[in-house]
C-alpha cells in the first residue's frame, strides 16, 4: 500500500515541482514588470476571484465529491455508467458555471465593488484610488472566463486521478504559466497598460489547459458530449455531498479572499506584498500537501467502498506521517529564509528591496501555517472519501469566523501582516477540529511508535534551522551581493539545509526504522 501511494506521491509531486517552478518564473516576470505598486494591486485582484470561484465549482469541493461517486462507478459499474455519469456531471456542472462566467462578466463592477470595496468607495466619492475599482472592473471582464475553462480542466483531471493517471493533471498547469510568461514578455511591452497583457494571458492559458487534456480523456475511453441530468442519481448524490463541502474545502481560500476585502482599505502594495508571499507559500503547499491529499483520496474512497478500515485507517496515517516528514522542515525553512527568497526571486525591475523587506513579514506569518494548510487538505479527505460533508462544514464556518475575529484582532495594529496571521491562525483551528474529530471516530489512529516518529522529525528539523541560521548572511550582505551571488548563497544555504535534514533523519533511523510506525 505505502510503495504504491509513495509511487503515485512521487509522480504527482515531481509534475507539480515543473509546475510550481514555472510559476514561480512566471511570478519574478510579473515582479519585474510591475513590482508591487497599484497595477499590480489590480491585476491580483482580478486573478484571485476567478481562481476563487474555481476552488468552489472545480479543484476543491466538486473533486473531493465527484471523485468518491466515480469510484463507487468504476468498482461497481460498466464502463458505459461511467461514461454517463460524466456526461451528465459535465453537463450540469457546465451549465451552471456558463451561467455564473457570463454573470460574472456582465456584472464585473459588481463584482469589483463587492471584493473590492474600499477601492469602490473611494472611486464613488472621487478619491485619488478611485482608478484601481475601473481598472479592476475590466481586467475582471477578461480573466473571469477562466472560470469556465479551468471548471472543465478540473473535471477531466478528476476523472483521470480517478484511473490512476495522475501525472497529466498535475502538469495541466503548467500552460497557464507559459501562457502568462509570453504575454508579460511579447505583449505587454506592446501595451501602455501591461495588466491588460497579464490578463490575456490568464484567459489564453485557461483553454490551453483545456485543450491540453482531451486527448488523454479519449484515450482512456471517458471523452463524453455534455449531457444535462440534474436529477441523475449519480448527479445528485456528487451536488449533495458538493454544496456543504463548498465550505469545508475552500475555508483557506474563502479566508485569502477576505483578506483581499480588507486589503483594499490599506496602502498601495498590501495586496501585493501578500500575493508574492502566498506565492511562496503556495510551492510546498502544492508539492507536498496537495499531492499527497490528491494521492490519497481515490485509495481512501475505495477502501471505503470495500469497507477495510483498518486499511483507510493505515492510508489516513501514512498522509499524515508524509506531510509532517516534508512539511514541517519545509515550513521552518520558509520562516528562516523569507527574505533572502523573495530578494533573489523578485528583488529586480519594479520590485524594490523594501517590497522584499515587506512582503518578507507576511511571508514569516504565513509560512507559520504551512503545515496546518497542509494538514487541512490531508485531513479533510478522511471525510470526503467516507461521503461525509456536513461535519467539515462545520469545523469551517469555525474556521472562517476565527479567522474574521483574529483579522480584527491582528489587522489594526499590524496591517496586512495581521492579516497572514489571522489565516495562519484559523488553519490551525480547521485541522485540530478535523483530527480530533477523526480521532474520535475511530478512523484517526495513534499507531505504536508516533510519537517517537514525531520526536525524530522535530529533532532534524532543530538541527536543519540551526545550521541555516548559523550559515546565513545578514540583511546587508543581501542588498550589497550580485544576483548570481545570491543565487548561490540561497542555493547553498537550501542545500545545507536539506543534507543537515537528510543526514539528521538517517542518524535517527526515520528512514530505514521498520519500527518506529508498527501497522
């Protein structure tokens, strides 16, 4: 069972790496082209709702329901239920989002005054941040049909995870960040204003990933015509479980989001400043945590199905022991290294050392979370894959609250990087409910051996930190260095890091024990 997942986590987290590598290319053109002033402000805003709403109808709600339902299909039904199965989820599910996408766009002031209201305001009453609401409104005209497109991209990617093709749906992504390279580079030096480019560029790569995954879908015989069946048995049971799981999924993104709504209120940069810091969050997130939780899924959905628990219980254990293995060093090192990471990424161009110093605050906040964000997406497809909803929309709308009582906490006297700990603050909330609850179902177990496995991590995460933190340069050295220098000092220091973990690991026998965790 591990060697198959392990196998599977390495294919998803190696084409999430290319993946997480381009956009992080993709995010240092940006930061070279427009830094962190108000257009960029802008153009992160009208990226960040459509991708919102695509956590909603797409990657986070609609995959942890659509595929338990499709599992139960493939174990239990012919390949032509199958095929109806998806032709009517794609039908119905198609609609609906056509029907939001051209709302969506029609109604882009709206929208804009709604997520973005300080902005609003200040344009109703002729304030001198009055332009970001009009630009906002139009750049939303041109990236919220992205929506439509990344809804189908998660679908079919969905339905290919299900048959254990997991690879091309990790690596989907990366078109959209050649697509945003090539417009920042040839079209926006064309153009007075280079966001419109970026958001071209936004659209243009959302049907390329489209376009990118049909073939595989007709070769695996599941490329089927959209069919409508709002009252298919099938498709009933997927929006039953997806309405509530709308919450339970998205709880971090629904937090980023009000974060953005408070951000628009504070000074020019905020929105920015939080972007790349999320950015940078957002890399082990995806390698690590999202792989694992997308690894795992359609194995805990069929040991459901097959009502082993003592397996699931076993798979449920080795998400868990994967992502503190990699999350917690991961996490510690974004904390210690923030910001000679931002320096040598997007220290260039429009992007100022001072941007570095102040996107670096809420990058230390947020990467205080990293392992609770992880912890979230492993944890919660404990429940999803049992079919069970409701109960995660519970400990979210916790979440979510907590997180609006730390903003007020947190904001006032700390601004945007009050912020970031809020979001932190209310992840660690979401994944102690979900592992106390799993826990006490009975599904979550202590297996002999955990706690000294835990122990051992934490030790060679110690000695990794004390090594960085002994090896790295101090703040000046950074600004005085050439680029190719820091390259190389980051580079080192990363390495240094990741031996004294590796060597800290085999010293403690994590790797090689047979004991430590006794199934």
């Amino acid at each position: 069972m591990s060697k198959s997942l392990a196998k599977s986590g390495i294919i998803v987290s190696f084409m999430t790496l290319i993946s997480r590598v381009m956009g992080l290319v993709r995010d240092v053109v940006i930061a070279n082209l427009m830094g962190a002033g108000a257009a960029a402000d802008v153009f992160f805003f009208a990226n960040k709702i459509p991708n919102f709403l695509r956590r909603l109808f797409a990657e986070g709600a609609f995959a942890q329901a659509f595929v338990p339902v499709l599992t139960e299909y493939k174990q239990g039904q012919t390949i032509e239920a199958q095929r109806l199965l998806i032709a009517r989820v794609a039908g119905t599910l198609g609609t609906l989002v056509t029907i939001v996408t051209l709302i969506g766009v029609i109604a882009s002031p709206v929208v804009a005054a709604m997520f973005g209201t300080g902005w609003f305001l200040d344009w109703y009453h002729d304030g001198p941040q009055g332009h970001k609401f009009v630009l906002a409104s139009d750049l939303l005209r041109i990236t919220f049909p992205y929506l439509w497109f990344i809804t189908f991209t998660a679908l079919a990617g969905a339905i290919l995870n299900t048959i254990g093709k997991f690879a091309v749906a990790a690596f989907t992504p990366v078109f959209l960040n050649i697509a945003i390279i090539a417009f920042a580079i040839w079209v926006a030096p064309q153009l007075e204003q280079p966001e419109y480019a970026l958001a071209w560029g936004v659209f243009v790569g959302g049907a390329v990933q489209f376009l990118f995954q049909i073939p595989f879908l007709k070769r695996a015989g599941l490329l089927v015509w959209p069919r409508w069946g709002w009252h298919d048995p099938g498709v009933t049971k997927i929006r039953t479980l997806m309405i509530p799981a709308l919450f339970g999924v998205s709880v971090s993104q629904i937090n980023l989001l009000f974060d953005t709504f408070i951000a628009s209120f504070l000074m020019s940069g905020s929105i920015s400043w939080l972007y790349y810091s999320d950015r940078l969050l957002e890399f082990p997130l995806g390698l690590f945590g999202i792989a694992i939780a997308t690894v795992i899924l359609p194995a805990l959905s069929s040991r459901h199905v097959d009502k082993s628990a003592d397996e699931f219980s076993k798979t449920l254990d080795w998400g868990i022991r994967t992502v503190v293995l990699l999350g917690l060093p991961a996490m510690c090192g974004l904390i210690v290294l923030a910001e000679p990471m931002l320096m040598v990424l997007f220290m260039r161009g429009e992007f100022s050392p001072e941007d570095a110093r102040l996107a670096s605050y809420s990058l230390f906040a947020y990467g205080s979370g990293l392992l609770s964000f992880m912890l979230v997406k492993v944890l919660a497809t404990g429940f999803y894959s049992r079919q069970d909803t409701k109960r995660p929309v519970k400990y979210g709308i916790i979440a979510m609250v907590t997180n609006m009582v730390f903003n007020v906490i947190f904001a006032i006297p700390y601004g945007y990087v009050g912020l970031a700990i809020a979001t932190s603050l209310s992840a660690a909330v979401n994944a102690g409910l979900l592992g106390y609850n799993l826990w006490r179902d009975g599904v979550l177990k202590r297996y002999p051996g955990t706690l000294t496995y835990l122990l051992k991590v934490t030790l060679a995460v110690a000695a990794m930190v004390a090594v960085v933190l002994y090896l790295v340069p101090a703040r000046p050295w950074w600004l005085a260095a050439e680029f190719i220098d820091r390259v190389w000092q980051l580079t080192l220091l990363i390495g240094a890091g990741a031996g004294t973990y590796l060597l800290s690991l085999l010293l403690l026998r994590v790797l090689k024990s047979k004991n430590d965790i006794r199934y």
